[in-house]
C-alpha cells in the first residue's frame, strides 16, 4: 500500500481554515445583506403606513368637501357608479332666507366686516341644518335655501323646516343692527338632482321652490311666512297667525300665515312682528291639525 505524502496531512487543516472563512465571510455578507433588506422593509412599512395615513386623511377631507355640496345619500350613489341623479319627491319641505336690504348694507360696511358678518350668519345656518337634519341647498349672495324630507333625513320634516326657519331668524336678531332677514316655508313636490361635471352642485325644481321663494320675497321684514300647506302640517305645535290673503305670482289669490314659535317656552322668546295680523282662532287651528 502505498503511503500519503508527507506533507498532505499538514495541508488539510490549512485548506480547512480557508474554507471556514471564505464561507464565514459569505454569512456575514449574506446576514449584512438581510439586515439591509429588513432595514429597507421596515421603512417601506413606515412609508407605506405613513402614506396610507395621508391617504386616509385625504379621503377624509375630500369627503368632508363633498358634504358641503352633496348630501351623503347623493355622494353614495355617485361613489356607485351612478351617472344621472334625477329624483321626483312628493312632499319636501323648502325655506328661502334672505337678508333684508343686503345691497345698500353692503354698499356701507367694510368688505372684512361684511364677510365676516355674513360668514358668522350662514355659520350659525349650517349649524341648525345639522342640528335639525335638514338638508342646506345652496347660497346665493345673501339668500339661504334649505330643503327638509329629502332622503338621509327623518322624522316631522316640516316641524324641522319650522325649526329650521325659526332658529335662522333667532341668529338674525342675535347679530342685531343692521341685519333683519325675511323668510319663506312651504311643502309639496320637488324634482332633485345632480348637475355639472367639474363644479357640479345639488339643486330643487318645482312648484314647492317657487312658492317658497315668492313667500320670502313678500315677507315683512323679520317674520316667517309659510303657505296653508305648512300651517296644516305643523297643527297646534306652533303659534301661527293669519295674514290676509296675497297675491302670489302664478297662484293668485293664496293663503298664507306668520309662523311666531313653538308653543311652550319657545313661544315666549319669540316677539310677534309689528304688522297688523290677526290670530288664528280656535276653530280655525283645529281645521289646520
């Protein structure tokens, strides 16, 4: 048998050793390597989790945009899909507001103070729609249109519209001079719907709008005056005295009413309008129930 050379056996372990490093090098490269890739992981997932928070915030923000346009029953659908939102209601209860002699008002107040005191009002407006669950339309200028009964709302919208209305002119009279306002109520169809593209808006058609509007163009200052329609719905509730019939444009002859407050406690902090009315008497009342 032939035998190993002698320097083979002094070989090995050398070779050995090299091997061991060369291989722990490539582990420490290979743990060096998958430090860096958790490292890179765990900031991806920060960045991922803080994009997605900006994401959120975004939506958020965008819906909260969205409301102030839209009601949330509008926004559902349109979030749907849906491309046309056109919508025939039978009984919706609509309030025009608008403040009087806003024009020579506005001629004389400094534009900060006129903002300021128009954005304070129609703040306190927004504030009572939430409150009361009626639904704010729009703003033209100084003119306010709020709509109660549409969907995404519940409960008595026609006391609510009332509310509404009476809450609107308590704001008023809060701010005091110069401002007075005079406002409409009245109930019956709408069609409702979506239009424009880039600036689209919510928007009310029909004959309850157009009564509403007139009702508030022929109002005194600093009252509410509502139709037959209304006062029928609201029943014994509310204090409501009856104004001698006007003339409405496209109705004629129309019977309308002052709506004073709640009965109650809110009936003692409304001060009746300083024009000749007269009160509703009792059977009259109970005809309206």
């Amino acid at each position: 048998m032939s035998e190993e050379p002698a320097g083979h056996a002094a070989r090995w372990p050398i070779t050995m050793d090299k091997e061991s490093a060369r291989l722990a090098r490539r582990v420490g490269r290979l743990e060096a390597t998958l430090a860096t890739v958790e490292l890179i992981r765990d900031t991806n997932a920060r960045l991922l989790d803080r994009l997605m928070g900006e994401l959120e915030a975004e939506r958020a923000r965008s819906q909260t945009l969205l409301l102030n346009v839209l009601p949330q029953p509008i926004i559902d659908r349109l979030n749907a899909g849906e491309q046309l939102i056109a919508d025939r209601y039978d009984d919706v209860a609509v309030v025009f507001s608008d403040l009087v002699g806003f024009t020579e008002i506005s001629s004389r107040l400094p534009v900060a103070t006129l903002v300021s005191s128009l954005n304070a009002l129609f703040s306190a407006f927004d504030k009572s729609c939430q409150t009361l669950g009626v639904e704010k339309i729009k703003t033209i200028g100084d003119a306010y249109m709020a709509a109660a009964g549409l969907p995404g709302t519940e409960g008595d919208h026609v006391s609510a519209a009332a509310d509404l209305a009476l809450a609107m002119r308590a704001a008023v009279r809060d701010a005091g001079e110069p401002w007075q306002v005079r406002i409409g109520l009245h109930a019956g169809p709408v069609v409702a719907g979506v239009i424009g593209t880039s600036k689209f808006v919510y928007d009310l058609w029909g004959d309850a709008v157009n009564v509403a509007s007139r009702l508030e163009t022929t109002a005194p200052p600093g009252t509410i005056q509502v139709s037959e329609a209304v006062a029928t719905a609201l029943g014994d509730a509310f204090e409501l005295e009856a104004r001698q019939a006007i003339d409405l444009k496209g109705k004629g002859s129309t019977n309308v009413y002052y709506l004073i407050g709640r009965k109650g406690a809110l009936r003692r902090r409304q001060s009746r309008p300083r024009t000749n009315l007269r009160v509703v008497p009792s059977a009259r009342r109970r005809v309206l129930r």
